[in-house]
C-alpha cells in the first residue's frame, strides 16, 4: 500500500473520490480541516469539527460539521448554511457519512468522547433532514449497495454492520437486520464503502486492516494498512479501482498513523454518488 499523503491526521476521515475534479478530498476532524489532493494539494481551515462531504457539482460540496450541512465553494472556500444538524447539542459532533443513490445524505453523529447512545443517523433529502436512527454511540460504515435497494450503517460500539433496505425514494423501509457481526473477533467496524459487484469494504478500526465482504456477509479478503487506526476508504482514480484509506494519528505510535493510502484492488468501484440540493 502507497502513502498517497504523508500529512499524519488526528483522526483522518470522510473520504471522498470527486469524479469531476478527478481530486480526493479528506478531513482531519480532530484538526479541523479539509484536504484536497489531486493536480495541486489544498487545505482548508474551519472554527468546528468537519467530518463529511458530498458532491454538488464540479465547484461545489456539501459539507457536514458538529453545527450542521453546510453549502462549500470549493475555488473561494465560501460556505453558507443548508441545515442545522444538532445545533442545539454541545455534546455532539458530526461523524461518517455519505451521499446515497438517490441524491440524500446520510450523516451520522456521536459524543464529542463517544458518550453512549449519544448520537443518531440522518438523512438529508430534497430540504428535508429526518432521522433515521438513533441511540448511536460510534456513527460508522454508511454506504450503498448498486442500485440503491440496501443501505448499510454500524455503530462501532455494537462492533455490527447493519443493513436495511430503501424504498424507492431511498428511505429505510422495514427494520435493520445484521450483516456482518464482528464481535467473535474482536473488530471495531468504522467507515465503508461498497463495490460496483456490492462487495463491502470496512476500514477496521485498530486493526490496521480494509476487509472485504460479499453481499452476502462473507470475508471475501483483507488489506493490510501500514497504520492501526484505519478509519475510511474510498474508490476513485481514472478508473475507479484505486482504493484510498484515511487513518488516525490519535493514541497511537505508528511511524505512519494518520496518513492516507492508496492501492490498486483490481475492483471497479462505484462513482461516488452526487447529492442534490
């Protein structure tokens, strides 16, 4: 696996391959910032924890902070407010999330220190945010299987992968049911994301590793990360088969935690899906 950025993050997070600026962008959302690496390298700095992030369009993302979603310009770095997500509550923060098939985003929150049962999940869809789930300690591993019919989340606390299936608008439709349990052993489930053949692959928290599963919940395979704490990956480059993977400086002494990776999986991933405002 290649260092594709060597700046050691307190918690890297929030991938996200861009198909139209053919750029990745992360964040440190400990540090507070936004990352942006493809021709030239940029960082924004915010006053809030930043977490997660969709594409609007080729100039604009939306972005999701402790406060709420917010509308990025990208070229000026301008940002105006879409919605307030658990404003009223200092002891959350924004954690992963993603944009889904149909144009939603999905972002879960938590404690600022993980407070049990503190967080929930949402889904912003067309104006309206609705929460989807709550009682969430670790929001994590939100993702979509092609064809938008099955969403997956985890609370990494529960060390669980869950999915539920949509309706034809991308809302849950019936009850969560497991998919994958990692309690035998031992795994902590963090961010995900899923193939263009529906396989799903968890960046596992502390154990230094991408695993693979097949639609069905079988470990298919594993990747070793040079870095404890693997946080998120994400599908990009020109063909979409570079898997990037975010990790966290945070607690450990790894010589590379925090750093972002890349690897070519010989897997065609899905285009990250663009979110409509």
């Amino acid at each position: 696996m290649d260092v594709f950025d060597d700046h050691a993050c307190a918690l890297g997070e929030g991938v996200m391959w861009h198909p139209t600026r053919n750029a990745l962008f992360w964040f440190d959302i400990l540090g507070k910032r936004l990352f942006c690496k493809g021709q030239d390298r940029q960082v924004w700095d915010f006053d809030e924890h930043v977490s997660a992030t969709g594409w609007v369009d080729h100039d604009t993302l939306l972005i999701a902070s402790a406060l709420g979603l917010w509308r990025f310009n990208i070229n000026t770095g301008a940002r105006t407010l879409v919605v307030e997500l658990e404003a009223d509550n200092p002891v959350t923060r924004s954690n992963d999330g993603r944009a889904d098939p149909y144009g939603g985003f999905w972002i879960g929150t938590m404690g600022r220190n993980a407070e049990p049962f503190a967080g929930a999940i949402y889904r912003y869809y067309r104006g309206e945010l609705r929460k989807l789930f709550d009682k969430i300690t670790i929001s994590n591993a939100i993702c979509f299987a092609p064809g938008g019919t099955v969403a997956y989340f985890s609370d990494t606390f529960s060390q669980q992968i869950q999915r539920v299936a949509l309706d034809s608008e991308g809302w849950p439709t019936g009850a969560p049911e497991t998919f994958v349990d990692l309690r035998p052993d031992g795994l902590n489930p963090d961010g995900a994301v899923v193939d263009a053949d529906g396989n799903l692959w968890n960046a596992q928290w502390g154990a230094g590793r991408v695993a693979c599963y097949n639609p069905d919940g079988r470990l298919v395979r594993a990747i070793e990360v040079p870095a404890t704490q693997t946080t998120c990956p994400a599908f990009g480059g020109a063909e979409a088969t570079t898997l990037f993977v975010t990790s966290a400086a945070q607690g450990v002494d790894d010589a590379q935690g925090g750093m972002t990776f890349s690897i070519g999986v010989g897997i065609k991933g899905q285009r990250e899906h663009q979110v409509i405002l």
